[in-house]
C-alpha cells in the first residue's frame, strides 16, 4: 500500500482538536507560569468532564509530486480537566457519536471505521469524498498542561500521548490518483494556543511545532484550528482558562 503522511494533531479539543512543542511559541516570549481552569468562574476542585467539538484543516505541504496534501476533519473529543491545570483526552468520536479506535483497538486502521474527513481542494492530494476520506487518533489518551506566556498574557496547552514513548498524531486513509494510500504523522509533544469565547474555551490558530512526515519530509505537516472549534463542561457550568 503506498505511504502519504498528512499531519493531525489533536486537537478537536483543549488538547484536541487540539489541539504544540514548548520550543516554538515559548522561545519567541517570555516567562511561562502554570494557568488554570475554571467552571463557573470559580476554581476547579474535582476532575470535570470535557466535550470538544470542531473542525481542524490537515495538510502535509512538501508531498512529492502532488505537493500539498489537506483534509478538512469534524469530530469529538471526550476528556476531562482538573484543579492542577491538566487536560486530558480519552476518546474521538464521529458527530453521530460513534467511537473512532485508537492504537491497539480492535478495528484501527480498518477501512469504514475511521472519521470522515473532506478534501480541502480535491485537485491536491486527497479525492473528492465524503465516504473515502478516513482519520485515526494514534495513541490515545492524550494528557496536556496549560501554561500562561507572561508576555502578551497568552495561553498555551502542552499536548503528549499519555503511553509511554507514545506520539500525539493521527493515519489517514483516502485516494490518492485512484489508489487508496495510509498516512501516518506524528510527533512526540505539541503545543496550540487556547482563549477563552462565549460558553467555553477555543484552540486557535496553528499548533506548533511542524510535524515530520514520511512524504514530505521534516517540518511538512501543519495544523490549523479552523475557527469555531470549542471545549465546553458537560456539567452545563462554563469553562475558562485564566492566570
């Protein structure tokens, strides 16, 4: 089966959809100092949990031939978050709610068991299709911890696989020229900036750093939250970051 690594990081949510490496964002600021979360404005004291919802753009740029390679993702991530600043995911989920496995699950990487993704521009890289485009997390759980850039007054959630020597990424499977390819990419910790928007919190922008990519090589997979993705409590209470 022919190989094409497209990046995916998670991030649907907090982490998710999150969702970023302490090298990138935080070498270019200044002093990081831990954040927290909160549920009604007040200060978390119990482990509470999460759903986070949205769309990621995935895209591996240096695909020899075909150059760019991007799909658009919707999906749901469960998890929870806690009174020391810590996030965690624990599953993805379709929007029908159906669970998508992970590494080590029965089904992974079996055809009509992953989420359903879009091609960003199907004259690049992956076909036009709305049943043919699938994702994987790879090893789930994912646990992170939100820290606060001191200048510009930023928050940024720290993103690894919970598994020992485990990778924050995704496999993707789609046609590609006609063929059906596998893409696999990863990375060891990722980092993605988190603001606080009306009823939760939100991943925006790109998650950093680049992920390397079998196909494109170093730096090649990128990660942009598209905006609108949101972590909220399942408990109805609003969650918030904050110094």
């Amino acid at each position: 089966m022919k190989k094409l690594q497209i990046f995916v990081i998670a991030v649907f949510a907090v982490a998710a959809f999150s969702a970023i490496a302490v090298t990138s964002a935080f070498a270019e600021e200044a002093a990081t100092l831990p954040a927290e979360f909160l549920a009604g404005a007040k200060p978390i004291v119990e482990n509470l949990a999460t759903d986070s919802l949205g769309e990621l753009l995935l895209s591996d740029d240096k695909v020899p031939i075909i150059g760019t390679a991007a799909v658009v993702c919707s999906g749901l991530f469960e998890g929870t978050v806690d009174e020391k600043g810590e996030d965690e995911i624990h599953a993805l989920f379709n929007l029908a709610g159906t669970l998508i496995p992970t590494t080590g699950e029965t089904n992974f990487l079996v055809e009509g068991n992953g989420l359903l993704c879009k091609a960003e521009s199907p004259a690049e890289g992956c076909e036009a299709s709305e049943t043919d485009i699938e994702v994987f997390a790879i090893d789930l759980p994912y646990v992170s911890e939100l820290l606060l850039v001191t200048t510009g007054s930023k928050f940024f959630d720290m993103v690894k696989s919970r598994i020992s020597g485990g990778s924050v990424g995704y496999e993707v499977m789609c046609l590609v020229l006609g063929s059906l390819v596998e893409d696999e990419c990863k990375i060891t910790e990722a980092e993605g900036e988190i603001v606080n928007v009306t009823g939760g919190i939100e991943g925006v922008g790109f998650a950093t750093p680049n992920a390397n990519c079998t196909e494109g090589g170093a730096g090649a997979g990128l990660i942009f939250a598209i905006a609108g993705n949101k972590t909220t409590l399942t408990n109805g209470e609003t969650l918030t970051v904050s110094e």
